[in-house]
C-alpha cells in the first residue's frame, strides 16, 4: 500500500522560490487523509492544491517529459506555461519533492523543472533523485528509471493514484435537463473539473444515489430522482407535490450536487486515490456549512458512524469556511477524530510571494497559532454597529 506523506516545492508560479537546494524555504503541503488550505484571495491556494494532481498525472505519460499530464479532464501540457507557473528560469526553477510510504518503507521523488525560452520544449527536467527504503538512483536530462524492478511497484500505485484521483474546482456547471442514459456495465467517466459528470455518477451506482439524497434530505427539503422514462435521463427534484427538473433549482443545488456526489461515493469506496476540491461551501447557507465538514470526514473514513484506517485516501481542500473548520475540530475534540489525520495550512502573502504556514491542531481541536483577523470578520462589523449605534 502506497500513502502520501508531504509536498514541498518552490518557484511554483506565484510561491517562493529558492536559491540552492536549500529546502527549508519551499513550502510544504501535508498529505493527511484530510488537509484543509485557508487564507485570504489570490494567496494561492488553488495552485498549491492543483500541482499534487498535475506531478501524479505526469508520471503516467509513457515515455513523455515527466511534467506532462492530464487531470480532471484538462490537459496540462509543457508547452502551455501559463497553466504551470510563472518563474524565472535561471534564478528560480521550480523544485518539487513528493514523499511517501509504499509498504511501510518511505520514499521519495525530487525533481527540477527549468525554463528554456525559445525553446520547443520550454520546460525541461533538469535533474531529478528517487528514493526508496535503501535504494537511490539520480539523473540530469535523462528520464527515471520506472521500468526498473526496484521502482516499478511504486510507480505503478502513483499512476493509479493519478488516474483515480478527482479535481473539482470552486465553480461547478449548472445541471442540464437532459442526459443519455447510462450503459449497464458501463465506466465511470471522470467528475471533470466543473462537476459535469456527477449525474452519470448518481446513474451508475444506486448506494452514490441513495447517500447523496440522505444528505440532500437531512439538510435540505430535496430529494433527488433519476427520471428515464423519456428516451433519456433526467434529474428531478421532489420539494413537493410535483416533481421539477433539477434544472431548474436553486443554483445552490447546481453548485453543491457535484461535490455531494463525489463525497458520497468516495465514503462507500474507501480506495487509495487522491481527490482535490475547491470552496466545497460554495453557494451554501453558513448553517450548513458544519454538515459540510462532517462528510468530508465521511469521504476519508473519518466519519462519526464509522471510522477506518488509513487506505490511501488523500482529500485536498481550500475553503473560505469557518463552519468547516470548526466541525472538523469538533470532532478531533470528541475525540472521534485524531489530529494526526487532519493537515492544515495557512496561505499568505509575503513581500509579493505567496508562502504556506503550518497550522497545527492538538487533541482538544486547538490550533497552535491563528492569523489576525481571518474569520473575525463578523465580530469586528458587531463591533462596529455598537459603536454607530453609541454614536448616534
């Protein structure tokens, strides 16, 4: 079994670089079964979650540059440097170190991207080292040596880990009215960036179905049926007495159904995969917010109604959600959540570069330090009514 322990990297569009290879500056994401990124806009958040899914990705591409890939649907291309990062080729490449755990023997891979303006290929792997238990193997220009039977096993679960990961973005796509039927016996497709797959998810498993309407229905008056009475399929909606299509909602159903689905599903299969998501709260009234952090915990095996150990499930988020937040440390304080399984990190931005801070949580769901003002928002307006309000 393979388990993700720790990203670091530098020189990562909008992130600090680094000068030598002096690690201590990169910025370091941990790989729990649950890791939360908070921090204010444009600190980049979304880009430190998205450069885990596009490093898993690229190591499926057979006999490709290893920083070519694809995931979520989107195709992430070395010569589309827009969508990797912004860097300075000579003073700032970009270091990227992914370490893990396969069959209790740790690992790790370190590698070096540089830019070569001009050039076909404008990004390159300069150099990179591999690492496992004893075994270590390093290379400039020259691609790793995955077919080697000392590093085939591990690079095999890393792809699988990038071909079964999700990445859902902050803002999903509106439901259609219609879809074609699901084949019996047919495949998943992927979720896709935007959610568009979330109903073929609901068609091709009745469990998905089922807890997506639990949910639906302890938090909501919604409750979802899969219509193919028509030549197709069509969601609908039953508030009332007659049933609408899904359609036609509320754009807080549009925004949530998408992230729902892919926690239900990801609940009931407890398989090692990598997930990415983006404001899960978007579109959702702060009073369900706290709900919200409890199916995440339900995606992972962290869940009150039943608690597994650890199969390699990693679930990245970035939220601007107090709710969130402080449901998950609920939890960790009842004690039905150890904080050794929760990650958190604080993006800001310092001197024009964006940093991650650690955020750490003990066993009473306290965190080790906060920023100023992040989540107080509510009291310092409080504050400012009373004092209007003495004024006049």
């Amino acid at each position: 079994m393979l388990l993700l322990n720790q990203l670091r990297f530098s020189g990562y569009r909008s992130f600090r670089g680094q000068l030598g290879d002096d690690w201590d500056q990169a910025s370091s994401l941990p790989l729990r079964r649950l890791t939360l990124v908070v921090g204010m806009n444009g600190t980049g958040k979304s880009q430190a979650l998205r450069l885990l899914h596009q490093v898993l990705a690229s190591l499926g591409e057979p006999g490709g540059p290893l920083f070519s890939s694809r995931a979520g649907g989107r195709t992430f291309a070395n010569s589309d440097v827009a969508n990797f990062h912004k860097m300075s080729p000579v003073a700032n490449p970009l270091r990227v170190a992914l370490s893990w755990t396969f069959n209790r023997v740790p690992g790790e891979l370190r590698f070096t991207i540089i830019g070569e303006p001009g050039s076909p290929t404008p990004l390159r792997v300069a150099r990179w080292t591999l690492k496992q238990g004893e075994d270590e193997a390093q290379g400039e220009d020259t691609p790793p040596p995955w077919r080697d039977g000392r590093w085939s096993a591990v690079h095999a679960a890393l792809v699988d880990l990038g071909r079964r990961g999700e990445a859902l973005q902050g803002v999903r796509a509106r439901l259609a009215r219609d879809y074609p039927s699901f084949p019996e016996g047919g495949l998943r497709p992927s979720l896709g960036l935007d959610g568009a797959g979330a109903p073929m998810w609901l068609s091709h498993s009745p469990e998905v179905l089922r807890r997506t309407n639990r949910w639906f229905r302890e938090h909501l008056p919604v409750r979802i049926e899969l219509d193919n009475s028509q030549g197709g399929m069509r969601l609908l909606e039953r508030a009332g007495r007659a049933p609408i299509n899904l359609a036609e909602a509320a754009e807080g159903i549009h925004q949530a159904l998408p992230v729902v689905t892919m926690l239900s599903a990801r609940a009931l299969e407890q398989a090692p995969q990598v997930d990415l998501l983006e404001q899960p709260e978007l579109h959702l009234h702060d009073a369900m917010q706290p709900a919200l952090g409890d199916l995440l915990l339900d995606a992972v095996g962290l869940g009150v109604e039943r608690s597994t150990h650890d199969m390699g499930q990693r679930l990245l988020v970035e939220t601007h959600s107090e709710g969130v937040l402080l449901r998950i440390r609920r939890r960790i304080a009842e004690g039905s959540v150890q904080p050794s399984d929760i990650g958190l990190r604080y993006a800001e931005r310092v001197n024009g570069e964006n940093i991650l801070r650690e955020i750490e949580l003990d066993e009473r769901g306290q965190l080790s330090w906060w920023p100023d003002g992040v989540f107080l928002e509510r009291l310092q307006e409080a504050k400012a009514i009373a004092v209007a309000m003495r004024r006049r």
